[in-house]
C-alpha cells in the first residue's frame, strides 16, 4: 500500500490562501483547500472566484527601486502563482502593475482547481482543524464563525481598523468633452489615466459638498469605532482626508501637476484621475476615492466632477472592519502560532497590508506548513529580503501598539553601509542584495535552520 503523502489544510482561497495551497503542494503536499464563496460572501466580494481583488487593480509599483516592486521580483523569481497571474493578466499602468481583476482571478482559480494535488472544497469553515497541519487564511472580513475560533485559539486582544474600496465607473458614461488621457509627467501610455480636471470653483463647490455628505451607517461596529473610526492611512475614504483641511485632496489625490491637458496644455487647480480597470478600458476607477458615503451620496456628490456628470457607477465605494491578530505575541516569522506549531496564519489577518504582501505571507507560510507537515526544519526567510522582512516584522512588531505594514524598505535589514547617489542607489543596493540571496540561497534550497525561528 502506498504511504498517505504529507497533508495540509488551507481555509480561505484569498490572495493569501490561494499562495499558500499553491507552494504547499509544489512542496509535495497533500493539499485541501477551503473556500466559503460562493456559497457565502463577505461583504466586500462580489464574485465565486480565488484571490478576488476587493478595491484597486493594481498590484502597485513594478520598479526595483520600490519595495513593492521588489517584493513582486522576489516573488516571481521564487514561482509566487499570484505574480504568474499578475503578469499574465497585466493591463497597462504606467510603472505600476495592474490586473484585469476578472482575469487575475480566473487564471489562479483554473490553475488550482487543475492542479492534482489540491482539493478543493467550498463551503465555510466553523472550525480550527486539529487532526492536520493548517494554514488560516481567511482574511481581514475572516466569517463570524472562524474568527470566534480564532479568538477564542488566540485568547482575543485581536486589533482592528477600517479599510475603504473606491467606485468604479462605466467608460462610456464620462464626458470626453471635459475628461481627457494623460499620464502624469508624460510616463506610461497615456490611456491609463482619465483625467477630471477642476477649476479653483468647481473645486470649492465639490469640497463643500463632499465634506457635508451623508455618510453610510457603519454596521455592526461598536458605538466608540462609530465615533472615531481607525482608518488606514494607506486607504483612507477621500471625506475623511478631506476633513483634514480645505487643501489636503490638491496635495493628495486630486494632485494637479503634471497633468496638463494635452488639448490646450492648460493646468488645473485639481484634477481627479481615473485609472483603467481593464484591458479593453471600459471600465475606470476613481484613484484614491475610497469611500463610505451612502451609495445616493456618491452618485450626488461624484457626478459634481466635470465629465462624471452623467457617470454610470459600476461598483460604489464601500467600507468595512478589518480586524487582524497581535501577531508579535503570537506568530513566529514563519507565521506559525507558538503556541501550536503546526497552525499556520496567513494575509492579512497576521498585520501585513496590502494584496502583494498578503500573498507573500501566503508563500512562506505555505512552504513552511508543507515542511512542518513532512517532519523537515522550517524556512526562515532572510530579512535582507523584503519576503522575509514582512515575516519578521509580523513576529517581533515595532516600536509602539502592533500596525498593519506595507512592504516598505524601513523594515528591511539595513545595508550596514552608506551608499553614495541618494535613495534610488540605496534602493538599488537592497534589491541587488536580496535578488543575489534570493537566487543564492532560497531558490536552491527553500528549507534553512530551525534554530533560526524566533
Ligand atoms: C474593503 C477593502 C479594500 C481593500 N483594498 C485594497 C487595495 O486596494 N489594495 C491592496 O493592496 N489591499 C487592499 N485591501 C487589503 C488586503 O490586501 C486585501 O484585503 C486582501 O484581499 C487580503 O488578502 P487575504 O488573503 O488576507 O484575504 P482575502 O483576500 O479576503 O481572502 C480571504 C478568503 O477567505 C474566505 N473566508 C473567510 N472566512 C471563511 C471561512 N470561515 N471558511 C472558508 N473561507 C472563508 C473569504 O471568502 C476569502 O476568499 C483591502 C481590504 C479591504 C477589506
């Protein structure tokens, strides 16, 4: 009889889980893969798909010299399934990578419902499984009912903040008469970007009505986060930046420089950009308008910017409770508890932030539950990587109360050395010292000391 293969349960199909099933089985285990949708939706999904993209398409910046940037590269050369489909399903922007997010989707669903050595199972999942090695990975909208488990696993103190999605519109419906294309300074191709642009009135008139409009209830939160919710300051709604003071959008999001129209070369008192969700460019979201006005409130308010008069909105803004463990007391940088080693977390449940870093947790945590369920010593990823920087600071925290974290060249291990030619060589020399340890030391082997975990 053959001997039953080393088996590893993964709960959530998110950016996260869907990482971890996919490097778990390219490690040789036996993967079961949960998924609630579509039987059950949290309430920023829309769709039955894997790794469903909840607010932007864009993946953020593609450059080496950004962190993010190098977080994907690091990936991709390591055979991340979330880059794969990011790039095979790449629509244009500029120096960023953006997804056609249906394609995105599709691409890893495919490529994990075909994979033999995952099975997936859709339904919810009311339990933490203690008969196999597990990664959780249900996300920052995690259902009632696992994270009462979590709680109850983790002895509660878990944090929370709110985290907001911006409307998409329809193409067709903006007013070319007053929008025009352009990429700011003239980068990328220049139909990326729809510009609204505003003069100093129509400007005021919007800010007044923005910073007056009714805001949607915020359902099921606590009186005390109703008064003063905790915002994200990497997704703040746009009424709630606006608050900060009459100016503050000019110097944020509504940024006008170097977005002249091409028409008459004219600049703006403040432009809002729309960014293309789509290869075919029917669709367009409003960059950085994440928002939690009530959806008549959007529609009233929004069409107030010249060219969305008359706009169709395909999706609106929404805003929801993210909640995510103290993972420094809990997690070790393998992401397993310490409590009880063979239980992975992974995304953004364990205090990273975004949709790259959330897949990246989902790659270690996956290689190392595929370890842990072989009996071998766990990886620990080098913190001179951006990879293995993430996990670090998701085990030891920083300095004050545990935040959600963006990768970001701060938590990478320093150079230990000055690097003459400003930020972008030092930059420079931390994306060639992680690629070099990359190719070095973990494509080849993907395994290190156990004695290394925290
Ligand atoms: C409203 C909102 C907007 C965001 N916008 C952005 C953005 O624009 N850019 C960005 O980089 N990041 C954004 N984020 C942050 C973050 O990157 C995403 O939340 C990302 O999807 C996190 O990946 P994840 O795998 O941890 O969770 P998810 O992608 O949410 O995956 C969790 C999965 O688990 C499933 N699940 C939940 N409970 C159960 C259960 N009990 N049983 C089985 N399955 C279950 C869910 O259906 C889901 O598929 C946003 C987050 C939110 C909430």
């Amino acid at each position: 009889m053959m001997a039953r293969r080393p088996r590893v349960i993964v709960i959530g199909a998110g950016l996260a889980g869907s990482e971890a099933a996919w490097q778990a089985a390219r490690a040789g285990a036996e993967v079961e893969l949960y998924e609630m949708r579509p039987g059950k939706y949290t309430p920023a999904h829309h769709t039955g798909s894997f790794a469903e993209l909840v607010c932007s398409n864009s993946l953020r910046s593609n450059q080496l010299t950004n962190a993010v940037g190098l977080l994907k590269e690091e990936m991709r050369l390591m055979g991340s399934l979330v880059i794969e489909a990011a790039y095979a399903t790449q629509v244009p922007a500029g120096s960023a990578l953006a997804v056609n997010r249906e394609d995105f989707s599709t691409y890893i669903t495919e490529k994990i419902k075909s994979s033999p050595d995952i099975e997936v199972h859709i339904g919810e999942v009311t339990d933490i499984p203690d008969d196999a090695v597990t990664v959780i990975a249900t996300g920052p909208l995690s259902s009632d009912a696992i994270a009462e488990k979590i709680r109850e696993l983790t002895g509660g103190g878990e944090l929370h903040f709110f985290d907001a999605a911006a409307p998409i519109v329809d193409a067709s419906t903006v007013d070319m008469g007053r929008a025009y294309f352009a990429s700011r300074y003239g980068k990328g191709d220049p139909s990326d970007y729809l510009n609204c642009p505003m003069t100093k009135e129509e400007y005021d008139a919007f800010y007044d009505a923005l910073v007056s409009a009714e805001e949607a209830e915020l359902k099921d939160f606590d009186r005390e986060s109703q008064q003063s919710p905790e915002v994200f300051e990497g997704c703040m709604p746009v009424e709630i930046m606006a608050r900060r003071g009459r100016d503050t959008l000019r110097f944020g999001p509504m940024k006008p420089v170097g977005l002249e129209d091409p028409r008459t070369g004219r600049e703006y008192w403040a432009v809002v950009q729309l960014r293309r969700e789509n290869k075919e460019g029917t669709m367009y979201n409003i960059v950085g308008f994440q928002t939690h006005l009530t959806f008549p409130e959007q529609r009233r308010v929004f069409r107030m910017i010249p060219g969305l008069g008359e706009a169709e909105f395909l999706r609106y803004g929404v805003m929801h409770r993210n909640t995510y463990l103290n993972s420094p007391s809990l997690l070790t940088n393998t992401y397993s508890l310490r409590s009880r080693p063979d239980l992975f977390f992974a995304g953004q449940m364990t205090g990273v932030e975004g949709y790259v870093e959330s897949a990246a947790s989902g790659f270690v945590a996956g290689v190392n539950a595929a370890a842990a369920a072989k009996g071998e010593d766990l990886c620990v990823f080098p913190p001179e990587t951006v990879i293995g920087a993430l996990a670090a600071y998701v085990s030891e925290g920083g300095s004050g109360s545990f935040q959600p974290m963006n990768a970001n060249f701060g938590i990478i291990a320093p150079l230990g050395q000055k690097v003459k030619g400003g930020k972008s060589k030092r930059n420079e020399a931390y994306a060639e010292r992680s690629l070099k340890l990359v190719r070095d030391l973990i494509l080849p082997r993907l395994s290190c000391d156990s004695e290394d975990i925290l």
